[in-house]
C-alpha cells in the first residue's frame, strides 16, 4: 500500500511539472490578450450582475446583444461593494448599474481614480426611498415612521447589504432619528416578505426604487422625504474598468449609446419576468425582447 501511493505521489508530481512546463510557453502572451479569449477564442467579457429585477434583466439584455456581435458575456454575480472592487483590480470588465448623484456617491468618491464612470446615462428618471403599501394610510412621509414603531417592530426590511440604496437608507434612520434597525437580506427575500404582508394586509417598509416591476403589481407609495437625504431625480450610468474602452472601443461606444426609457426598461422587465414564470432562463426572456426592439438597439450599436 505505502509504494502504491508512493508511486502515485511521484507521478502527481511529474504531471504538475509538466504542465507547469506547458504553462511557461505561454507567458509572453499579453494579459490583455488573455483576458479577451474564452474557450471558444471569442473575446470575452467579464459583466456584474447583482440578484436586482432590473439588473437581471439589463445585464441579460446585454448578453443578448453582443453575443449576438460575435462576444462571449459571463456573469459575475456578486454585490456591489464587490463589483467596485473587483473593476478596480481589472478583474471584472463592466458594472451596468451605477446610480448617481446620491445612491452610489460613496463608490464614486472611493474609486474615482481607479475606475471609469461614464458620464453617459442609460436611464434619467430613477427614483429611491422608503415604500409602504398604499393601505397604511397613516404613513406618508419618513417622519411618520416613529409613531408607528411598535406595528413595524421597529424594522425596515432591506436588501444586499452592500447596496448604495442600504448605505444611504442607514444615512436616513441617523437624519430623521429614527428607532428602527435595517434589516439585510437580498432583493428577492426583501420582495417575498413585501408580498406576503401585503397579502395579509400587515405593515411593512421596505427602500426601494424606481424602475421596478413591483410598482406594477402592487399598490405602493414613496414617503416623503422632506429632507431630500435619497435626493431627487437619480440616474443610471454604468462603470468599466481602467483600459477597457481601449480593449473593447466598439463595446465601449454602444455602452455611451444606450438609451432607456420607462415603457422600454417595463417591458423589458416584463419579458425577463415572464420567461422565468415559464420556468424558462431571464436570458430567453431577454433575447425575445431583443428580437421585437430592433430598430431600438440598433440606435444604441450604430
């Protein structure tokens, strides 16, 4: 027994050396060179995606759109903070959803020098805060929240932790003194416990925004933010990292191109929603909506 794996140990070690030996043929290859191939020698590219309705179906749109170019898109699903991170590092190309002024400032004034956010926006009328079912009809604005503590336990029901949307919701609770704690989870358990109240008809404040297919399917409301501490009027850019409009300039150009308006970030929600009830994939969903908006993307790859 004590030769047999000794013989094994022995042979591991020949393999490793010979791939290692294999490996070394290759290392004046270009990193950049690298990064742009995939197992299929398509230029690839490395896209965050982050678990938000929106963000699934923007980052499968775009999936759609260039591998129908001739590109290989992978996922990096990861939260924010992450995402930031890792386009700093060079180690993921594209971060889809950067909202400013206010929402992602922190980011911004973090990594401002080591990633490229694009002054262009893909949508202009995003809007953020704290959300109530429209039946609780004695909270209308954030100061409210404190006389009515004890029916919400004093908890706000939020999402991924690393989200801009958490960090200035904490920002909130500190201005307008408020008793609660936030709660993290992820969008889809914040969205599971917003429906299943309002199902029941029971209190609940959740933050969220606007574009969501939410609105769509309850009846909702925004508080008053009297403080303006969410802001106003947000939009949505998107972040890539250092050198990538050199590596990819055609990508880099429809990225600046991109337009979206409320009916056409709707109905793209719609599709991606839709094709998941089917049990299908969100990228079906997406390439549908793809293929019925032509005329749409090519305003954006021209």
């Amino acid at each position: 027994m004590f030769f047999k794996k000794r013989i094994l140990f022995i042979t591991a070690i020949i393999f490793a050396m010979l791939l290692s030996a294999c490996g070394e043929g290759t290392t004046e290859e270009s990193s950049s060179n690298a990064k742009e191939k995939s197992s299929s020698d398509k230029p690839a590219i490395e896209m965050g995606q982050i678990n938000w309705a929106e963000n699934v179906a923007v980052t499968n749109m775009w999936k759609a759109i260039l591998e129908d170019k001739g590109y290989d898109v992978n996922f990096n699903l990861v939260d924010m903070g992450a995402q930031m991170s890792a386009l700093s590092a060079g180690e993921l190309d594209v971060n889809l959803e950067i909202w400013l002024p206010v929402q992602d400032a922190k980011y911004l004034e973090e990594y401002q020098d080591e990633v490229n956010f694009s002054e262009e926006t893909w949508y202009d009328k995003a809007k953020v805060g704290l959300v109530v079912p429209s039946y609780m009809e004695d909270v209308n604005s954030i100061k409210d929240l404190n006389n009515h503590k004890k029916a919400l336990e004093g908890e706000i029901t939020g999402f991924d932790p690393g989200a801009g949307t958490m960090m200035v919701t904490k920002d909130v609770i500190k201005e307008y003194n408020l008793d609660y704690e936030l709660m993290p989870s992820s969008e889809p358990a914040m969205l599971t416990a917003l429906n299943e109240a309002v199902e029941k008809k029971e209190p609940i404040v959740v933050p969220l925004w606007s574009p969501h297919s939410i609105f769509s399917q309850l009846d909702l409301k925004y508080l008053e933010d009297s403080k303006k501490v969410y802001g106003g009027v947000e939009k949505i850019h998107h972040a890539t990292r250092q050198g990538f409009a050199e590596d990819y300039p055609k990508v880099s150009k429809w990225l600046k191109n991109w337009k979206m308006d409320d009916q056409a970030i709707g109905e793209l929600m719609t599709a991606v929603k839709e094709a998941k009830e089917q049990g299908k994939e969100p990228i079906d969903g997406a390439e549908k909506w793809v293929n019925e908006n032509q005329d749409l993307i090519n305003e954006w790859i021209k």
